[in-house]
C-alpha cells in the first residue's frame, strides 16, 4: 500500500470518522477508545515522517552511502588534481559535496575541509 494513502486512511481514523464514507464513529467505537486515538495519531507522525524521509532520500544523489572503488578514487583525485571544482565532481561521482570533501581528506588531498569551500569560492 502507498504510504501516502496509508496516512489519509491513519488519519481519519484518528480523527474519528470513516476513511471511505466520512461517516463519524459512535462514542462505543472500537476508534474512540482513548488509547486507540492514541495509537493512531502515533502511527500519523511516524507515518508523516517516514513519507517526508523518502522523499528527502529521492533528492540525494544515487551514490550516496555506496562504497567508493579503487578506480573511482583514481578518477576523483585524476579530477582534483586537474582542478575540477568539487562540486562539479560531486555530480560526476553522484555523491555529496560533504562526501567528496571526506574522501579527498580522507585521500590525503586535503589537510582541511574549510580550504576546499575556499577554492570554490575563489573559483566561481
């Protein structure tokens, strides 16, 4: 089930009508017991803010998390050393600009995060 659809369905029922027909529930409803009200605006929040987490995974780039290779290293430090700005070769490598920051360090290329920010300014 989309989790989208799950939510107005979730959030109904906390609110204590009938998903499909509006139809408010009797006070003897299962769905208006105290703790069950509570359950269901619990499950709303974690539910929002799983929907609002995947959409922000869906705006990263497509290699965020993977491990880096040998041979991408090689062509990250090939980049580096040429000049390309970082940002430009966090779009190459589909990556953050954080994580090609780490891996230069992390590389030996940087002493210091703060001097790549530096360059690009300098460069744009």
């Amino acid at each position: 089930m989309d989790k989208v659809k799950a939510l107005e369905i979730v959030s109904a029922l906390a609110e204590g009508h009938n998903p499909y027909t509006g139809e408010i529930f009797e006070n003897d409803n299962v769905f208006q017991n105290p703790d069950t009200v509570r359950a269901l605006y619990l499950a709303r929040d974690i539910l929002s803010r799983q929907i609002k987490l995947d959409s922000q995974k869906r705006a990263l780039p497509e290699n965020v998390g993977m491990a880096w290779t040998q041979e991408e290293e090689d062509e990250l430090v090939k980049g580096f050393d040429a000049g390309v700005m970082v940002k430009e070769l966090a779009v190459k490598h589909c990556r953050t600009r954080g994580a090609i920051e780490s891996r230069l360090a992390k590389l030996g290329k940087l002493s210091n995060v703060v001097l790549v920010r530096y360059r690009d300014k300098k460069a744009e």
